[in-house]
C-alpha cells in the first residue's frame, strides 16, 4: 500500500494508494489525510480527488497509523481558518455543496436553508458538468431562496475555489458566466458572508448537504425544495 498525493476541494491531501497509484475505495470513499505525520483518519469521495502533476508516490508508513478523528462538540467545530462556524442569532443559516460523478460528468447540488425554526433542503441535479460549476450553483440557488436580502446570511461552503473567484477576487479561466452571474445576485444582500468549512470533517449540517448533492446524482434527479423538522442549528 501507499498514499499518493491528491487535490481535494482546494486542498493538498494523501490518499490511499496501491504500489502502482491506484486509489483503493471502499463504497466509493478513499481513506485521505491532510499531513503525512497526522494520524487522523477522513474520507473522501473518489469524483472529488483530482491528481497533482508530478507528485510521487509515499511509501505506507509515510502516514501515522490511522486513527478516527476526534469527535467535537457541535459549538467547537471549526473551520479551515481556524474559526467556528459560528450559526449568529437572527442570521439566515445556509450549507451548499456540488458534486460531481467523473469531472466533468453527471453532477448535483445539496443545500440545507435554516432561517430561525424553518429548515428547508434542496436535492438538485444539474446535468453534465463539473464539480467547480456544481459549487457555485449551489450557492447561487440558496441566494436565490432567501427573499430577506437584508438579513445577515452566513452561507458555509467547503470549495475555496468558490469563495475564491466570488469573494477574493480570484482570477477565473472557466465559468466566467455563472461566476459573473453569482457575484451580481450576492451584491443584492446587505450582508452575506461566504465561510469555508472543511468538507467530510463531521460538521453535520455540511455533511448533509453533501449527502443531498450525491443523492442528486445518484437518481439523476430532484424533488424541489422541501421543508423538514429541524430548525435553528
């Protein structure tokens, strides 16, 4: 076995290997880990890994042996930066993520939408595409939803390329449209803010938002919007 060098949603992971580079998945899910010396053990979505040119093979000890991530309280959770997802009262709670079978292939969008003790999901498929467009249409859908552009709106995502070519004035080479699109709809609101969470990390309402974009893509298909049980996180 080894670990071979990956990109996963922005980030440079390793992830599990044979001898020859060949990811081995297990349901559809590859063990990774974000540094070599850290034990701890997540997993990824094999459409979501995309190959680092170049980068060699790590022999199997190269990795600490694997061990569960640690489970956190909900409230303790953080983000890549280092920050809680803090869920602020009276702010409108939002959780988008794309998915995509192949890159490009059949791809689908999950949004999870709590405002106060309202909590709405959306389970979308888009299409042939790729993950990148299935990102930034979930977050376009969700900003479409809220009709209360002057309420804070805190929109968590776990594609930094999102926030990048939206909110850090990142250069884009592809969907220059969409983005284009995007960014005109999120000036409407008085304050929204687009926060990166790590994704496959055990913050619930992102892992579910994952499960609705797979599912989108798995039936081919959606049911519109839908209000469930469960409101303010």
């Amino acid at each position: 076995m080894a670990w071979r060098k990956m990109r996963f949603k922005g980030s440079d992971v390793f992830a599990r290997s044979d001898e020859h580079g060949n990811l081995v998945a297990d349901g559809g899910r590859v063990e990774i880990r974000y540094k070599p010396g850290d034990g701890r053990a997540y997993h990824a979505a094999l459409r979501n890994l995309e190959p680092v040119t170049g980068a060699g093979l790590l022999p199997d000890d190269a990795c600490a042996p694997a061990k569960a991530a640690a489970p956190r309280a909900k409230s303790a959770r953080k983000t890549e930066d280092g920050r809680a997802p803090v869920h602020e009262e009276g702010a409108i709670i939002v959780y988008a993520d794309g998915a995509c079978s192949g890159n490009p292939g059949p791809a689908g969008l999950g949004i999870v939408l709590i405002d106060g003790k309202l909590r709405r999901e959306l389970s979308h498929y888009l299409g042939e595409g790729t993950n990148n467009i299935a990102e930034l249409t979930a977050i376009e859908l969700a900003a479409q939803a809220i009709e209360a552009r002057d309420r804070p709106v805190r929109m968590h995502t776990d594609s930094q390329y999102a926030i990048g070519v939206l909110q850090k004035g990142w250069k884009a080479k592809a969907n220059v449209e969409l983005i284009a699109r995007v960014k005109k709809l999120l000036a409407n609101f008085a304050d929204l803010e687009l926060r990166y969470v790590r994704g496959h990390s055990g913050v619930p309402l992102n892992e579910r938002a994952d499960a609705l974009a797979v599912e989108a893509v798995q039936r081919r298909g959606g049911d519109g919007w839908k209000t469930v049980a469960g409101g303010s996180p």
